[in-house]
C-alpha cells in the first residue's frame, strides 16, 4: 500500500500514521485468512477466533482508508 505513495512523500504525521496502520492491517489480514485456508489450518485453529481477527482487521483497513480520505481531502481543499 505504502508504494501508491512512492513517488511523493506524505508530508503529515497522520497521513504516514494511517499508510502504517493500513498496511500493517493488510498484512495481518493476509495472514490471518491463512490461517482458515484448509491447507494451513491445524485441527487446533480456532476458526471462529480467526473470523473474529478477520472481521477487526478488515475494520482497520476501512478505519485507514477513512482517515486517509479525510486527510487528503482536508489537505487539498486548504
């Protein structure tokens, strides 16, 4: 995610804080699904604690979004 950014350097904290959380929300995403798929998941995995980590980091990612939507609209509209 951070490399849509590559050419330009964000110039605010927040906007930096929110590309941080979005792609750590990302990676986590990943591996959590993983860890559903049949050829990954152990007799152990608790899908339903999986579906739980899943639900919170797609909230993230959509939190990260949010934010940066409203920062850059903040900050072309100044």
């Amino acid at each position: 995610f951070s490399s849509c950014f590559a050419l330009q350097k964000p110039k605010s904290e927040l906007v930096r804080t929110s590309l941080r959380l979005l792609t750590s929300s990302a990676y986590r995403l990943q591996s959590e699904c993983r860890k559903a798929l049949p050829v990954e998941s152990s007799p152990s995995t608790d899908i339903q604690l999986v579906t739980q980590q899943v639900i919170q980091c797609a909230y993230d990612i959509a939190k990260a979004a949010k934010q940066l939507v409203t920062i850059t609209t903040k900050e072309n509209n100044n």
